[in-house]
C-alpha cells in the first residue's frame, strides 16, 4: 500500500461516499475507485460495503481507518519539522492545555508568540493529561502541559512548577464557619466535593493525597467542566478543589471563598511533555522557551491577585 491510496481511502471513509471524495480531492471518481480496489486486493479484504446511498466501512474498514489516521498524522509531522528546520523559527506548532490552565494562558500565549514567533502559527487543543501524553505519542500534538505525569520513555517531561490546590467553598460558608481561614488535609474529606472524575488530575491528586492520611475523597457530583464546578460551588450544591489560575479565568472568582489546604500543602506538578522520539526543531526549543515563561507569569499573576 502507499500514501496515496491510504489518504484515498481516508477520504471516501470519513465522507462516506466515492463521489463526494472525488469531489474533494479534484480527482475523477473512476481513478479513485481503483486505487481503493487495489488496496482491498492488497490486503485481501472488503474495506468499504457499497449500497445505494453510499459506503460504510467494514471491521476490516475500521480497524484500517484507525491506523490510516495515525500514519497520516506522523508523515505530516515528519515533514512539518524538516520544514520547521530548514526555515528556523517558522511552522506551525500544537499545544496541549490541561481544561484548568486553557482559558488563563491560551490568549497570553498567542500574543507572546505574535511578538516573539511572528514566523510561527500557534494551535491549542484541550484534554486530560493522560490523553495528551498519547496525543504526544501519536504527533496530535508537539507538546503538552501536563499534571502529575508519570516517568515514560516515550515522554520527555521538564518540570515547570508545583500548582498548589485550595478548597472552594461557597460564600454562604462565611457565616457558618467565620473563624476557618484554613482548612487541614484530613478534614478535606469532610466536605462533599464537586470534583472531576478520574483520570483527571486533580481527582488523582486529591484521592492520592487523601490516601496517604488514611482518609477517603467524598464525592457529591462529578463535573468534568471546571467553570460548571464553581458555578455549582457558587449556588451552594457542594464545594470544590481548584488551582487558583482555573478561579482566575471564571466570571465567579468573587463569588466563591478560597480557603488554603494545610498540613500538608495540597499541590498537583506541572509539567512541560514532549515526545522523546523525535528531534527538537529550532521552533519547538524556542516555543518551549516561550510557554514555560508564560505559564510561569500567568499562575503567579493569579496567586498574587486572589
């Protein structure tokens, strides 16, 4: 099989039918339907099952779009960084941002790289760490800001900082309890949390550090969605664990009281990920120079000004 015939087919399957893929692709549907004929005689089975109304894929199909993507995905990045070398700081680049720092340093960012990387075009995209370590791995993305990374082979991580979390309880708390500045780590678990479900990060460094006091995590809701957890905070339905650059980024920061988790400090580390298996490109050395500077400035910004 070769590219050709593979990005062919990628097309008539996400289209779902040879004539609207020849259209795209500016191809007569005669010269489509026989590179795809000749890639099912290569391998040997159906890939698509024709009807009427167009194609659908086969589990043979299926199984073969997965990989098509994946192969596609890392031909285009082998040949955007051989571009990126030649042409020294110019490309284009794609962040992965953890949903807690994406609203925060996702507009700093791009105007840091419109003055320092005028050459560059700057993509984000957001999702849980665990899935942005394999987008690493697959070239969805060329690197990530990920929390609590575990050591890989396949990742190179360069620790950026040490994100302390804070209980965020809702402002109806102030009365009940006046004299709690601070809350302690064991009684974290007294509280019922509106708190994302695993693997997300922060749900993994509660319930770890919960475990490590001989105490368990109590879940009220489990939201995803960082600025639907302070709002729900807000209106009184629970309470939440936030770093405090996520409460910056939401329209409710001064509806909510923030109160520090003590003995111990509760904190999640950040990390900058890039893959370890392919080179570092005079653009990704230069943009990882200007994201970790960035981030840095934007989370104290916010540790200062709550």
């Amino acid at each position: 099989m070769d590219l050709k015939q593979l990005e062919y087919f990628r097309h008539v399957a996400e289209l779902g039918s040879f004539t609207r893929a020849a259209t795209f692709l500016s191809i007569v549907q005669p010269a489509l339907s026989r590179q795809v004929r000749q890639l099912e005689v290569e391998l040997g089975q159906n890939l698509f099952d024709r009807n009427g109304r167009g194609v659908v894929l086969t589990d043979a199909g299926t199984r073969l779009l997965e990989h098509t993507r994946g192969i596609l995905m890392q031909v285009g990045r082998a040949r955007q960084e051989l571009e990126d070398q030649r042409n020294g700081d110019s490309g284009h680049f794609v962040l992965g941002l953890p949903p807690s720092l994406g609203r925060s340093v996702t507009v700093p960012l791009v105007k840091a790289f419109g003055r320092l990387l005028p050459n560059a075009t700057l993509a984000t995209v957001e999702g849980l760490s665990a899935y942005m370590l394999e987008w690493l791995n697959v070239g969805r993305v060329d690197c990530a800001l990920v929390y609590n990374a575990p050591a890989s082979p396949s990742i190179d991580l360069q620790p950026l900082l040490d994100d302390q979390l804070f209980l965020i309880a809702p402002l109806s708390d102030k009365a009940r309890r006046k004299a709690r500045k601070t809350i302690t780590l064991a009684e974290l678990a007294e509280y019922p949390l509106i708190i994302p479900s695993r693997p997300h990060s922060i749900r993994m460094s509660v319930e770890n550090a919960l475990a490590g006091v001989d105490v368990k995590i109590k879940v009220a809701h489990e939201i995803e969605c960082i600025p639907a957890v302070i709002d729900l905070v807000r209106q009184g339905h629970g309470y939440g664990v936030l770093p405090l650059n996520a409460l910056k980024s939401s329209p409710w920061a001064d509806d909510v009281l923030i109160r520090p988790i003590v003995a111990p400090v509760l904190t999640s580390s950040l990390s900058i990920a890039i893959s370890a298996q392919r080179p570092k490109s005079p653009l990704m050395r230069k943009s990882i120079d200007v994201i970790r500077d960035i981030v840095r400035q934007e989370i104290r910004c916010a540790e200062i000004t709550t």
